[in-house]
C-alpha cells in the first residue's frame, strides 16, 4: 500500500503486493446473473494444402474452399531472440490433428481465410508451382501469383496470466495473419485445389468537391461527414407485440447440409486479479478550445439518369428523405444507461441475443455470457435440449429473449423451423440463418426461397423493391444496347494519355433511377464489381477480385437517427429493414438477403415524418441505405462503460533525447477537455524505461504521486484504484502531472526500453472496463517479456531478391494483443523512432487489438521540425476524433454469396463477425467474397453492413450500410461494371498478406498475373484484327498503370534502398486505410500550380479553391519553367524549376529567385499575393481532405532531395523498375505465351 512520502522521494517497488486488486471505485460488482465474456479465443482453419495446377495461368483465380472447420491447429514456432523466421508450410493433413476446448477459442488475424465450398476469385494468390507443397520464404521459385501458405499446424497453447484455467492456441511467428474460428467439433476436411490471385463524431468542415453532374446531387447526400445528425423519435403508441414467435435458437449451423454441433461452454472471466507478492516502496511526489478538423469526404458524380414520370403520390414524398427530424449531435444525446452501449459486438450482440425481428427497445434481458451472443443468434441457454452442454443455471425470472412473445390475437402463429439451430462455438453459426432451410410463414402463401414473389399488387410502395424489379432487370444485358463506354476497347500500347485530367470517380451500378437514388455512397460501401457475375464460372472466366471495400465509422454530416422501440429484422438472417426489401401488402415484407417472408411491427407502421398510420415504406429505414439505430439493453452485455484512456509513455534516454513528451504533454493540455466522453471519463498515465512508473492522481491529493514498480517479470498494479482517475474530479492533478512530465527525465542516462511488461501492466489497469491504450515508442524493446533484436541488415535494403523479417520475431505481442481484445481494449502504437524498432512485431499489438499504427521515422524535434509539426497535428485529429467502444461488426450478403477472407484491423470472431475494441472514423476494411450458388433466380443482390458500437457517451448504437447491385450473365457486363479503384485496393491487401505468409517475390509476380490474366481473358472475346495488340475495356484501362504503381510502391518495391520499418508500415497502411485515401498513397496526384486560375474553381467556405488538372506521373510532363505539386496522401513535394518564373518564386514562395530558396523548406508562406494565396487555399483543401496531416517539402531542381520526388514518378524507368511502356510490352509477352 502507498504510505505519505515526502516530496522528491518516490515509491519504489521491486516485488508485487499482498492484497488482493480491487474493482475501481465507483463501479460495482455487476449483477449475480452476470458473466464477463471469456478471454477466449476461438480457432479457424488455415488454407488447405494446394494442389497442382495444369496450367501457367488458366485457373488463376478459382481455387475450392472447404466448410469452415474448427479444430485446425496451429505451430507455435519457438525462436530465440534475434533469430531468423522461416515461414513455410506444413505437409498436407487430410483429418484434424488435435481440438482445442473454450467457451470461444482461438485467435484472428487480420486476414482471416474462411473456406467455403465453392470456387473462390482470388481466394489466395497464385499457386503455379508443380511440386509438394511445402515452401518457405526464400524459395527461389519464380511464382506466377500468390501460393497458398498456410497449412495445417499442430497445436501448441500458451497460459495466460489474467486466466490461469484457460488456454490459448498459439499461432505460427510468422502468421501474423492467421486467423481462428469459433467452433469444437470437427468435420473431415476435404483436400482442396488452391489457386492463385486470378483467383464526435467530430464537426468537421469540408471543403466543397469538384462540380458534380446534376443528377448525381442524389449521391451528395450520403457523402457525409462531421457532427449533424437527424434524429427522430416515434411517438408513443401503444406498442403490441410481434406476431411471430421469437427465434431463440438464432441461425442454423450447417454448412453443405452437413450440421456442425459445438457445445456452448460457459468460462467467466475473474474480476479481480490477485497482485504478487509485496515489496520495499519508494515515493516521489512531483511538483507541480480550438475547433476539430475533420477531412471532407469525396463526393461521386454519378452518370445522367432519365427522368422519370412519377404519380402525384411520389412526387408528394419528394424532398422527405430527411423531412421534420430533430437537428442533434449523433453522439451527444446521452440514453440512459440501461440501454446504451456503444462498443459492444455490432452485430454480435444485435443478432445473437435471440432478439426478434422487431425487437423492442423496452424489454432488458439478463446478461448473457458471451458478447458472442448479441448481434444476430441464439443465446447459449436458451439452445435446445440437443445440444451437447447443458445451459447455465436459469435466472430467477425468466429471459425475454429466450421465450416466445406473446402472438397477435389477430395473425396467425408462424410455426419454428423443422430443424432447431445447434450452437456454433458460442452461439455462432457456421452459415448465416438466412442460408437455412427455414419453414415460411403460413400467412405468406409463398415460399420464402423464392427470389420473385407475384401478386400482392394491391400495396403502393414509393420505390420499387428489389424482388419486383426481376422482370425488368432479368433480361440485363450491356450488349443487347449501345456499347457502354465502360466496354469501349482501348489499345494501351497505342493511347498514351489514358489518365483522365479530373479525379476518377467510383463508377455507378447499372439500376433503376429510383435505387441510384437510394443506393449506399461509395465513399462508405464499394464493390469491386458493380456488375455481379451469376456465377462463379462466369466470375473465373472474368479473371477479377470480387470483394468489398468498406469505410464503416466515417465523419457523416448528415446521418438519419432513429430511435424506436421497434427496431425491425429479418427473423431468418436478422438483415435490419433497409430500402431494397419488398412490401408485400401493408403488413409483410420480405427480406432482400434471404427472401423470408416477415410481419410489418405495429409500430412500425406509423410514419413520424407524415404522422399518418399504414405507411411502412415511408419510414426513414427504408428511405434511407445508412441509418443509425439507438440501440436497447437488448443488444447490451454489460452496462456502458465510461470512456477510458490510457497514456503508456517511453522516457528513455532515446525518447528524452527525441522531445516528443513536450508536443504530447502539450497538446494533450490543449484538448484535454475536448475529449471524447461523458462526466464518466477517466484517464490514467504510465511510463517505463527500465522500470515502469505508475501516477497516483486520485482526488485529494495535492500533487500527483509516482509509483515505480522495479520488478518487470513480475508485474503489478500498486494502487489499481487510484491510476484511472476520472478526468474533471482530478483535472488540476492530471494539468500538474503533463506540465512536469516534460523535463522530469531530463538527465537520465536509462537506455533500456521495458515496453512488453508496461502492456502487460497496462492490461491488467484496463481489463476491468476496456478503452484505449496510446502507446509512445522510440526505440527497439530491450528488457522483459516481448524484448527484441535488430534483424534489419542495411546492405540488404535495395535487395532484388528475398525480403526478410516482414513478419514478426516473436507472438508475444500477438498473444497480448488477443487478451487486450477479449477485454475491450485496444492498443494505439505511435512510433517515433530514428533507428529500426521492428515494426513487424511491434505492429501486431494494433493489428489484433483494432488499434492504430502511427510511423515518425528519424523523428527529432529540433532536427526534424516537419515531423514534430506533423505529430503535433495529428494529435489533435487524434485526441478530437469520434471514438466507438466495445464494437462488432457483421456483413451479410445476399443468398448464394459468401465472404472469405477479411482485412484489417481486427479480431475475427466468427465467419462474418470482427471484433473491434475501439473503432474510429479512419479506419477502413476489406472483405474478399465468393459465389456459392448459381444467381440465376436473382436479379439484384444487396450487401449489409453493421456497425454495433458504444459511442462517447455511453449509448448503444447500430450503424447500418446497405448496398444494392445487378446481377448480369454476360462476361461483357462483367467487364463493363469494374471498379478498378476498388480492385486495386483489394489486390494490394491481398498482396500484403501474401508477402508476409510467402514472400515479397510471389506478391510481385501475383501483382503481374492479375493484370495478364484479367487482360488476357478481356482479349479472348475480341474479334482477331484485334488480338494482336494489347487491348482492355476502357474500365479495366487504369489497371496496369495502377499495378505498376503497387509495384513501385514502399510496400513492394525491390532494387531501391528501402528501410524494414518503412515498408512494414507502407503494408500496415495498405491493410487500414480506407480506399480514398489508399488510393493516393498508390498513385499520387501530380499538378501544375505556377498557373493557377479561377477558371472551374470551386468555393469552399468563403475561399475560392483553383482545380488544376491532373498530369501524368512521367518527367517528361515537367518543365523547368514551372512549379508542380505531388499529392502522395501522407506527404506533398512542390518541384519548384531551375527555370522557374521569379515572380513566382517571390509571390508563393517569398524568396527572389530560385537560388535564394533554400534546400530545406517546408512551409509556404503568408503573403498578400493572388498567386499565393491560390497556391495556399489549394493546398489546404487538399490538407483537409485526410484524417492525418500531411508533410509539405519544397524540392529544388537539381538538389539532392529530388531523388525521392522522382521515384513517385511511376510511368518512368528506375534502375531496378519498368516503366510504363515498358511494362505494358511485358504484360503483352506473357499474354502471348
């Protein structure tokens, strides 16, 4: 225990202490009915063993998925420190080598394979290799695509400290994208054939986008971003319950007809944590609002749409879309907390908690035990006597969601399906319940597998649904019309001007003007085909990535909130009510995923917006493809827990020396108050060098208190009450703390770094509640658990050949990461470091927690002043920005689609369902899909996402995306609807992943592949005049230019002197950023900027923002006479002529001539002149564009900094790189094999 010290003495501790840790004052026990969720993790299959293929590149895309199976195991490769990580592939397994028990086992990664039964489009990269499989990452072999590494392992599990009964399944070193799946029985594997690649809310103000064609003003509005939400309220009406029986038993698990029964364990977690043994004590107690930027969200001009003639009733409705809301802050409304919380499983908790379709908002339920059991299936007690572990013990009164409601006198009772759902792991299924063979309601007088229902004409809908427009859409064919000028051939070889001078948009689904109008914006929902293949032959034939690129939390200006009782659900595939479903007649509708038939809720059927009743398909769900839900307790686990940060503080020599406590102290004095929270906040400080050192700051005290705990293999909390303070009660305490913390360790001379056991305390502080942990880095780990070595060698930079250590040295940071994850808690990593640190290991404690990875290299603040500018900026982005707490995400699809492989930042849960600790507006996901089944009985599908989540305030909100595509039957349509932004972006994801599991040799050959087959199968359906020449659909002709630059990118690039920690971050930034802003780190934009005019100029605020077109990214578009501007997303270079015009070097850049400005420049100066004030208003649009603040070097002709300017400019040839010409005869000799 801590005893008064006098000042200028601390309390030291080099043992742990006798008495038990107790839960943090303020927060009680919770209920007795309440169990923690277990720190379980539950395990998935890896890929199966790959087969040979017959062909160089015939098959490159296809490759056959397995059920999902639960009880692959995993290797754990023991290294020592320092020694060299081999990834290679174990032999092929045809059963299970081991199972692995836990109430949700394994670990995720953040490329998770799920296997599926049918042939997948870029289901892993290309196997092209003829021999057994078994590779490493020095193979030499020259692969066409991306081989298939991850095999089978045998299980070795690792204790954890915080749960001493429970184990984890350890993952490969190497993995780091290995990825595990909740379940415990196990299904015989059967061998597959793998392929290659062919196979706060934060006020932000936006500045205004380039002019938009005028029927795309549609899509404006769901291009949102900032605090402005519309909320409305149903009144109070007489709620009634549903009239169909609630759907305890959730989803079925079956996959392929064949049932996979797991039993549903339940493993509480303990709440208090015994601290060890106590020790000698030494004290030492220390002496002692500006407005949010957020970036502005790309804006999609969509094609002209026909007008079209609509009755008076429609046009009536014109212009309600966000009629009579109440105007209000989307987070700052604050619920009570019994029905707040908006961290918890998205979907999890939104499907899993056995609610009904209509779940209403009134009704709490006793906690379930799992957050496995919230977003969409059944609770683990309330399963069926069939299942293999009996329920826990029953709580006094019984559980509304797990007994039938009361039915409607006036509608018949919907009999359960034949087949009650067996637990999957802990109540997830191995398919989505809409897959199953569900029995349809009895009032519907049709089958609910029907895609096209006819009949029930009798009720008006302002739109059409999707099911309703089959007849008109079924016969959808580009090729029965005008040639599309998405299809109009291109020869590459022969047009040299094939960048367009204005951005490239996302290009518009092929769908009736009214779902145009409806559909999800771009900037939120992507795919990476806009035209959906009908099959999956016909996807393979395409050669193309089908998958999903999201950006889920994004910075809305204007987002519908709803707050109802009545939150209304697909009782099968529980797909919230979203504008593709199909009213029947006035009191059913029917899904537009799994095409179940469901009852319209009483109360949905009053319109707030007209105050009328009988008006279901007004309601703003059904207006509107994005909404967010003010979510109940019944999608709550636990009460909503306060916002918690954590500041974990290297003060090492190193870091003293680098400055950065004084940018961090300061700006966290300056946006202290500007936190997001409630008057529950809480924040807590730690630092460590050799030692770690705890800050008592408990009210009371009249300075702040250090408390340092000497003994790091053995970590304890001294004080657990008094760490986490709540941030108003001791504001002048923490205000003391941040003035002195900046010089506190001036004179160290402590070169040692004990990071893994500061995370390892920092855990045990965080587990109670969940949060945010920030940690600051500078220098390689060197002391205690997690401890690294350097593995870089810098002559081995610009290496041609084999690319080491991209993976980790060690899984410690992985394991601890995974605990961070089951407790809520994530793991923000800034690293400021001059010198290697290891990133690749360092990287996963973000990667599995859904944390954030920010990179300073050669950070200095007196040497640096760029990158000191930079984090200070974005500091303030990040300390400002909304934050969600306890957050899961779900994506369905429709019937016959499927997802396979997901990245990001996560933790995987289940087959569809991400974990995310904290989730923030800059984060951005990919999901590779599949087709299981033939389309042919659809002429739309639809993608949902959900986004269950704490917000800052303690509510429990559901944010739902919804988008909507045609289905088409020609391999012309298919080419005709390519996003090839999209693509590219899912490429370079499944390019990072593949260079981590085999190496950087293959993702470069897969790169190349994509293009030679995409191309190659587009030029089989051309006439022979023009096969001889390199031809592509004008959608596809940004393809290889935008491969070449995936090629030249950090990431990827051989030949060129690249640093391991750069090219580590430039993959983490691949695998986290959302596409618009992935795109620019891609292929940078390059301007002309000595001649800016007015001319198309847009206004933006009060200030008039020029519009420069885009040039090629070749020398031969500069001139020595003129200034240009490069856009990379994260830096900006002005190449200022040796030519240049004086004046305007003197009107912008304040110097007289070019001689005078000097080498080293990174700002442009205030002056009172037309040009620079244009060159300034430019640049800051483009500034405010993106979340994290770019870095601005002037770069003279002729100087040596201009190397790097050069090397962005990708259609040149490099010493080590094609150019573009160059590269497009390559890809033409290898289609002419």
């Amino acid at each position: 225990m801590c005893l008064p010290i006098p000042v200028n003495t601390c309390i030291s501790f080099s043992g742990p202490a006798q008495n038990q840790m107790q839960v943090l004052s303020g927060y009680g026990l919770h209920h007795q009915n309440y169990i923690a969720s277990s720190g379980h993790y539950s395990q998935g299959p890896g890929k199966m063993t790959s087969l040979p293929l017959d062909t160089q590149c015939g098959d490159y895309y296809s490759a056959l998925y397995t059920v999902p199976t639960q009880n692959v195991t995993v290797n754990t490769v023991n290294q020592q420190p320092g020694a060299q990580q081999m990834y290679s592939r174990g032999p092929p397994a045809s059963h299970i080598v081991g199972s692995t028990l836990g109430s949700f086992q394994g670990a995720a990664s953040s490329a998770s394979h799920l296997h599926t039964s049918a042939s997948q489009p870029y289901s892993s990269f290309v196997n092209h290799y003829n021999s057994p499989a078994m590779y490493s990452a020095n193979s030499s072999v020259a692969s066409q695509g991306f081989p298939s590494t991850c095999g089978h392992y045998a299980v070795s599990t690792v204790s954890n400290a915080a749960y001493p009964s429970v184990s984890y399944p350890s993952l490969p070193a190497g993995d780091t994208y290995g990825q595990m799946f909740t379940s415990q029985s196990a299904p015989t594997i059967r061998p597959v054939k793998d392929n290659s690649f062919s196979g706060q809310n934060t006020a932000i103000s936006h500045p205004l986008p380039l002019p938009h064609p005028p029927s795309q003003q549609h899509q404006q509005q769901q291009s949102l971003s900032g605090y402005n939400t519309l909320t409305w309220s149903a009144p109070g009406l007489p709620s009634t319950q549903d009239n169909l029986i609630r759907n305890h038993t959730g989803s079925l698990a079956v996959a392929n007809n064949n049932p996979t029964i797991t039993d549903s364990l339940s493993c509480p977690v303990m709440q208090n944590v015994q601290p060890p043994k106590s020790s000698p004590v030494v004290s030492t107690v220390l002496s002692g609002s500006s407005s949010t930027r957020t970036p502005p969200t790309a804006n999609h001009p969509v094609e002209p749409v026909t007008s079209v003639t609509q009755p008076s009733e429609l046009l009536q409705q014109k212009g309600m879309q966000y009629g009579e809301y109440v105007n209000n802050q989307a987070s700052s409304a604050p619920t009570p907390l019994s029905s707040t919380s908006d961290d918890e499983e998205e979907e999890e908790e939104d499907e899993e908690a056995g609610v009904d379709s209509s779940s209403t908002t009134s009704s709490a339920s006793p906690m379930p035990n799992s957050y496995d059991a919230l977003e969409g299936g059944s609770y683990p007690d309330m399963l069926s006597s069939s299942a293999s572990s009996p329920a826990p013990d029953p709580a006094p009164e019984p559980d509304p969601a797990s007994a039938p409601a009361p039915v409607s006198a006036a509608a018949p009772v919907i009999p359960q399906p034949s087949k009650m759902a067996k637990p999957f792991g802990y109540g997830y299924p191995t398919l989505q319940p809409g897959y199953q063979n569900t029995t349809a309601p009895l009032t519907s007088g049709v089958q609910p597998s029907n895609p096209v229902y006819s009949g029930f004409q009798q009720y008006p809908q302002q739109y059409p649904g999707v099911n309703q427009l089959s007849s008109s859409l079924g016969g959808l064919s580009l090729q029965s019309s005008p040639q599309p000028e998405s299809l109009r051939p291109v020869n590459l070889t022969q047009e040299r001007n094939i960048l367009p001078m204005t951005p490239v948009w996302a290009p518009v689904p092929n769908l009736n003007a009214d779902l145009k109008k409806l559909n999800c914006s771009p900037d939120s929902f992507r795919c990476t085909l806009t035209n959906i293949p009908q099959t999956q032959a016909l996807l393979n034939k395409a050669k193309l990535p089908l998958g999903l690129l999201l950006h889920p939390f994004r910075d809305l200006t204007q987002l519908p909130v709803i707050t109802s009782n009545t939150i209304v659900r697909c009782r099968s595939c529980r797909t919230y009510i979203n504008p593709f479903v199909s009213f029947i007649d006035q009191r059913r509708w029917k899904c537009n995923l799994c095409y179940r038939v469901n009852d319209v809720p009483e109360e949905f059927m009053y319109n707030p917006l007209t105050r009328s009743y009988g008006e279901p398909h007004k309601r703003p769900e059904v207006q509107n493809s994005t909404v967010e839900f003010i979510a109940s307790s019944d999608y709550m686990l636990r009460p909503p827990q306060p916002a918690v940060y954590l500041f974990v503080l290297d003060v090492s020599h190193n870091a003293v020396e680098a400055g950065y406590l004084t940018i961090l102290c300061q700006s966290l004095l300056e946006n202290l108050d500007k936190l997001p929270g409630d008057s529950r906040t809480r924040i807590g400080f730690m630092t460590f060098d050799s030692t770690i050192h705890f800050y008592n700051l408990q009210e009371g005290l009249s300075q702040p208190q250090m408390l340092i705990v000497s003994d790091i293999d053995d970590v304890f909390l001294p004080t657990p009450d008094s760490l986490l303070v709540n941030l108003y009660e001791s504001k002048e305490l923490i205000k003391d703390l941040l003035n002195a913390l900046p010089n506190m360790f001036t004179n160290t001379r402590e070169t040692h770094s004990a990071l893994g056991p500061a995370l390892q305390a920092a855990f045990k502080l965080m587990s109670p509640t969940g949060g945010r942990v920030s940690v600051f880095q500078t220098q390689l780990p060197s002391l205690g658990a997690g401890l690294l070595q350097s593995r870089e060698d810098p002559n081995q930079r610009s290496s041609t050949k084999v690319v080491q250590h991209l993976g980790p040295a060690t899984d410690f940071y992985k394991k601890l990461a995974l605990d961070c994850s089951g407790q809520q808690t994530a793991v923000d990593l800034f690293l400021l470091s001059s010198q290697y640190s290891d990133l690749a290991s360092l990287a996963c404690m973000s990667k599995y927690s859904a944390g954030c990875i920010y990179y300073y290299p050669s950070f200095h603040y007196t040497h640096n002043p760029s990158q000191a500018e930079k984090l200070q900026k974005d500091l303030k982005r990040y300390l400002t920005r909304k934050i969600g707490f306890e957050a899961v995400m779900r994506i369905r699809c429709t019937k016959g689609l499927s997802m396979h492989t997901f990245h990001g930042n996560f933790f995987v849960r289940s087959t569809d369902l991400l974990s995310l600790a904290n989730i923030n507006p800059d984060a951005g996901f990919a999901v590779q899909l599949s087709i299981e089944e033939s389309l042919t009985d659809t002429s739309l599908v639809c993608f949902q996402t959900a986004l269950l989540y704490t917000s800052s305030k303690g509510e429990r909100r559901i944010r739902v995306h919804t988008l909507c595509l045609p289905v088409v039957s020609s391999l012309a349509d298919v080419y005709a609807g390519v996003d090839v932004q999209a693509a590219i972006c899912l490429l370079a994801n499944m390019a990072v992943d593949r260079s981590i599991s085999s190496s950087l040799s293959d993702a470069r050959d897969a790169l190349v592949n994509a293009v030679v087959d995409s191309l190659s199968a587009y030029g089989s359906t051309l006439s022979n005049l023009q096969h001889s020449a390199l031809m592509a659909p004008s959608s596809l002709k940004l393809f290889p230019l935008y491969v070449l630059a995936l090629l030249k990118q950090k990431a990827f690039r051989t030949g060129t002197s690249t640093r391991l920690d750069d090219r580590v971050y430039a993959m983490c930034q691949i695998k986290s950023q959302p596409l618009v802003h992935l795109m620019r780190m891609i292929h940078p934009n390059l301007y002309r900027i000595d001649r800016l005019t007015d001319e198309g100029a847009i206004h933006v605020n009060d200030r008039v923002v020029p519009q420069p077109p885009l040039q090629k990214l070749s020398a031969e578009k500069l001139t020595r006479e003129g200034a240009f501007l490069m856009d990379c997303g994260s830096v900006f270079y002005i190449w200022v002529g040796k030519g240049c015009d004086n004046n305007f070097i003197e009107d912008v850049l304040g110097y007289p001539n070019f001689a005078s400005v000097p080498q080293k420049m990174t700002h442009l100066p205030e002056l009172d002149t037309l040009s620079s004030e244009r060159a300034r208003s430019f640049i800051t649009w483009l500034r405010d564009s993106r979340p994290l603040s770019p870095i601005l070097h002037i770069v003279k002709d002729e100087s040596p900094a201009k190397a790097e300017f050069f090397q962005h400019l990708i259609e040149d040839r490099t010493e080590a790189a094609f150019s573009y010409y160059e590269f497009l005869l390559h890809v033409q000799q290898q289609i002419c094999k």
